[in-house]
C-alpha cells in the first residue's frame, strides 16, 4: 500500500472512531441538557404567570406620604 493511500485510510478509521466518540458523549449530555431546558420551562412559566396577574391600581386623590 503507498504511503499516499496508508494516510487515507489513517484519517478515515479517525474520522470514523471521532464520530462514535462523539456521538456517546453527546449521549452521556442528554440529560444534563433536557434538565436543563425543562428548568427553563419551569421559570418561563412562573414568569408569564407573574406578568399576566392582575394588578390592584388605586386613583386616590388624596396625596400620600410615602
């Protein structure tokens, strides 16, 4: 096999374990990362509810002192 050729087929079986090597460390973030997102979930919802509660205004025309 010419040299040419060896760094080929080096790079592709690289290229390949690369890949599955990454591909299981993306596995093993998968539940840090819908943890992440479902906390997110959690804390927009809160806030729409803080944001869409009504609010009691007072027009009192006498003037307060604090």
């Amino acid at each position: 096999m010419e040299q040419g050729a060896r760094a080929l087929l080096l790079i592709s079986s690289f290229i390949y374990t690369w890949q599955y090597a990454w591909a299981d460390e993306s596995d093993k973030l998968r539940p840090d990362y819908q943890e992440g997102i479902e906390t997110l979930k959690l804390f927009l919802d809160a806030t729409n509810e803080k944001m869409t509660a009504p609010v009691q205004v007072s027009f009192n025309s006498e003037p307060s002192l604090f």
